[in-house]
C-alpha cells in the first residue's frame, strides 16, 4: 500500500529515533492510565489529551501503522488510518502542552518514558513545520545568532560590564574584573539567556561564587548562551549544532570543566544528552554550579553564614537539573548551609511536581492559560510549606515560579540558590 508523502517524512524522522528503548515503549504500553494522575497538566484539568500515553499514542499509532504486519496489511483491525496533514495538525495542543518533565515516566510501573515518545512526535512536527512558531523562531536564532532571544555579543559585553561595575562596589574593589576569552583557564561558565536578559542577578552571584572560592574560569563572548531549543523542538540537528558550538569553544579556550548555569533543560542537554547527538564522549567535564558550589563548600573553599538568610525558605526541583540531571543533593546541603530555615516541599526530589514552565511552555504565549494552569499543584506545594522564599536552580523555572505567584497569589520571593548563597558568603 503506497505511503502519503506526509507519513514518508514522518516515518524518516521516527526511523532515525527508533533504538531498542523507543521500540520498547512503543510495544510496551498497557494503557493502564496510572501515568495520568502524575502528570500536572491532567491533575489540573483532567481531560484526554493532557493524559501521557495518550500524547505518546500519536507516535506509536505511526508505529503501528507502518512497522508491525498487522498495521501494515489489516490497519482497520487495529483501527489504524494513514497518517495525514489533518492528523499532525490534531498533534499539536497535545503534543506541545508538555513540560517534558518525565514525572510520568518515573510513576509507570513498566519504566516507559512517555516524554522520549513526545519528543519523537516533536520532531516529526518540527520537520512537518508545524511546531509552534515561536519555538521555531527561538531555534533559528540559537543557530544563526547564538542565542534564542537573540542576545548579541555587544548586548552580552555591556550586560557583564554592568555585572562587573555592581561587583567591584560589592567587593570595594575597582580592579575586580570579570574574566571573559581568558585561554588557558580551568572552568568555562556559560549563562542562559533569561538569566541575561531577565535575572543579572543570579549570574552576578555565580561570579561571586567564582571570586570567593579564587577559581580559574572565564566567560566566553562568542558562546554565551547555554540555551538548546532543539530540545523542546525535538529536533537533533538543531541540538546538535548549538551542543557543538559549547563545545568547540570550551576546547579553543583549553578549559577542563564546562560550568552551566541555573538553567536545567541546558544542564541535561550538554551533560547528558550531547554525547549521544555526537555519538561521542565530550573532551571535558559538565558540572551544573551547584555541584561545583557544593564541592568548593565541602572542601573549605566557600564559607557560608546561614543568619544572612533568616526567611523560611523552600526550594523547588527543577525537572531537569532533579529528575533528569541527578543533582539532587547539593541544592539541599547547600540551602542548608546558607540559609536559617529550610523546608521540604512533599513531594521532592525526583517526585517534585513540575513547575508547569518547562518544554518550552513559556515560550508559546498561545498556551499562557494553559501553563498558569498546570501550575496549580505547584502552587499548593509551595503554600504549603509556609515559606516566604521560593529558591531554584533553573532560570526558566524561575520564570513560571514567579509568574505562579503572582497567578496565585503565593506572597513568595523567588530567587534562585547561588542568590541566597552569594548573599551568605564569608570572607
Ligand atoms: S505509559 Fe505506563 S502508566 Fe501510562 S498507560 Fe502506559 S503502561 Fe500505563
Ligand atoms: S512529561 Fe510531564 S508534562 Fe509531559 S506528559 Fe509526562 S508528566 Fe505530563
């Protein structure tokens, strides 16, 4: 039976994905449902297409169709129909109302990763040029421009200018400088754009961090932005291209550690996911800061004073950096190092809730409602806890966080950890 040109592209980007863990996702789902009660989006509105197999469903019917005998000789006795422009367009709300976050994978009880089959639906969407177009704006420009929001290299310098002038006050030193192209140095510490455009603050933290514990690291002012929108694109070469840049600039400038900052989907893509886009080992160390801030702390090279952050202050798990990323820990003995009064949110760690910010949500306005939304059991974890500080370590969480509070009027000051950290160092 001849293909439609619309299923012969889809199924070149599904045949590309398809190793043994895909395969196994696609063959194993018993549609039990028990991933839909851990999926935010569905405990805020309990409808089909928020559901995670359900979502994951549009790939495997594509499987189905086209790679088992039954789908490929008898497809109405499974019910199965060619794959069409209609249907891809049908793929969109739920494949794209997705955080990634994984929650329902680590809830399945047959370990099935419903966020790898997304991102294959992604990918087939993006190929299609049907993902939403603001995620492929934000793609073309991490490739042409270097960053998603299309942050310039003038508008970087003059941004770490200004980060530069507010740390020589704060350290009453007109000669503290910030190292930028310094080849040779130990770490290279690359930012994300929100963080440059929005939160200054949290990257003036991570210099201060860098001063205090008399690191050898140094900015880049070609590669200044960790941010890969291929990943909520789901599309590798995308990934592919912005994971080499980071790359090839951390082997010019001879570093052996490449520092990301709070920013989770950044962390996961380079640490753990860009060796299987290169087929390759990367020729340096990937640590998020937190894990290095945390080591500096255990070995005497950070000094921290908890009474400079008296407030009650809990701390949201970003998805990427906890349940995909394995930093788990080192927030935790890090709040407590520097703060007063940490509190737990239930759930934590690698069951934490999602923020609702995450797979590139915030950046499609046209789901706005929808993401406020899916933000709900958030929002009570964290009235729950009765905290006036709402601390992370992911800059786009940081944004849905702060947009959480306002929506629900949580009363709570977000920050992010190396903020209430570089606020608590000793000298
Ligand atoms: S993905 Fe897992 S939990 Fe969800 S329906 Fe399939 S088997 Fe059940
Ligand atoms: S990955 Fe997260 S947002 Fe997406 S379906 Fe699973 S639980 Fe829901």
């Amino acid at each position: 039976m001849a293909q439609t040109t619309v299923a012969h592209d889809a199924l070149q980007v599904l045949d590309a994905r398809l190793n043994l863990p895909l395969t196994t996702y696609l063959e194993a789902c018993t549609h039990c449902g028990l991933c839909a009660e851990a999926c935010h989006l569905y405990r805020a509105d309990p409808v089909a297409k928020h559901i995670p197999c359900f979502k994951a469903d549009t790939v495997r019917k594509v499987y189905q169709r086209y790679h088992t005998p039954t789908g490929r000789f008898l497809p109405w006795l499974l019910g199965l129909s060619d794959l069409d422009d209609e249907t891809l367009d049908d793929w969109v709300e739920p494949v794209f109302q997705c955080t990634m976050c994984r929650r329902c994978s680590i809830e399945c009880p047959l370990g099935i990763d419903n966020a790898a089959m997304i991102a294959t639906a992604r990918a087939i969407l993006t190929s299609a040029g049907k993902a939403p177009p603001t995620l492929m704006e934000h793609g073309r420009k991490s490739c042409e421009a270097g960053s998603p929001l299309g942050l310039t290299r003038e508008q970087f310098l003059d941004r770490m200018e200004w980060i530069e002038e507010e740390l020589q006050e704060e350290l009453d030193d007109d000669d503290y400088e910030v190292p930028i192209d310094q080849e040779g140095a130990d770490i290279l510490f690359i930012p994300a754009s929100i963080e440059l455009m929005k939160y200054p603050q949290s990257i003036q933290a991570c210099c201060r961090i860098f001063q205090q514990a008399g690191a050898s690291w140094t900015l880049s002012s070609t590669c200044y932005d960790v941010t890969n929108f291929g990943v909520f694109l789901g599309d590798s070469q995308i990934s592919r291209t912005i994971a080499t840049r980071d790359i090839e600039e951390a082997e010019r400038l001879g570093v052996h550690t490449v520092v990301t900052s709070e920013c989770g989907h950044a962390y996961r893509a380079l640490r753990w996911e860009a060796p299987d886009w290169l087929q390759e080992s990367l020729p340096f160390e990937v640590k998020n800061i937190l894990e290095l801030a945390d080591e500096w702390v255990a070995e005497g090279r950070l000094r921290l004073d908890p009474s400079a952050n008296p407030e009650p202050v809990t701390y949201h798990d970003p998805c990427n950096i906890t349940r995909n990323g394995g930093v788990v820990e080192e927030p935790r003995r890090l709040l407590s190092a520097c703060t007063e009064e940490f509190r737990e949110m239930t759930p934590n760690r690698e069951r934490n809730w999602c923020c609702g910010g995450g797979g590139g949500f915030h950046s499609m306005p046209e789901y706005d409602d929808v993401r406020l939304a899916s933000g709900e059991m958030k929002a009570k974890q964290v009235e729950s806890t009765g905290a006036t500080v709402l601390a992370t370590a992911c800059a786009n969480c940081h944004l849905q966080l702060s947009d959480l509070s306002d929506h629900y009027e949580l009363g709570v000051e977000t920050v992010s950890v190396t903020e209430l950290m570089a606020n608590a160092l000793v000298e």
